[in-house]
C-alpha cells in the first residue's frame, strides 16, 4: 500500500538514482537561479505535474506566437463558434 503524506510535509527518496549529466545540468540551473537544487527539483516536478494535468484534460501547450499567427487568420465568426462548440 501507498502512503500519501500530508501536504507541506516532505519525503525522503532514499536511492534515488539521478544520471550525471542530468545532475550536472540541474545544478547549473540552481545556482544560476540562486536557489537550492531541492527546491528547483520539487518546482520542476510539480510544473511537470500540471501539465500532465491539462493533456490528460484535452488541453496542448503552444508558443503565443504561433496561437497569435493563427487566430489572425481566422474570423472572429469562426472563433467565437469554436469555443462555443468547445464549450458544449
């Protein structure tokens, strides 16, 4: 059985293998934001989580430029149509 625990709280991964250059990377990222690798972690897997969240809800990740390019493209007709369809 899982145990879940309580939120706020932490957990120790005892032997969690993490490869080398993975490892180096991270900690290039944690200090060049000035921060604790432990925390640029857990940032890294809860954004990982939301978005697991929203494809698994139909949603997709795009660049604002490319929504920007398209939406230009097409009326506000059809726009507002679509997310009325989106919606129903």
């Amino acid at each position: 059985m899982l145990y879940v625990a309580p939120v706020g709280t932490t957990t120790n991964l005892n032997n969690l293998h993490i490869d080398n250059e993975t490892c180096r990377k991270i900690t290039e990222m944690a200090y060049s934001q000035s921060t604790s690798i432990e925390k640029l972690i857990n940032h890294m897997l809860k954004e990982q989580l939301r978005t697991l969240a929203f494809r698994r809800s139909g949603f997709i990740l795009a660049n604002k430029q490319t929504l920007k390019d398209i939406t230009e493209q097409v009326s506000d007709e059809v726009l507002i149509n679509a997310a009325r369809n989106a919606l129903a």
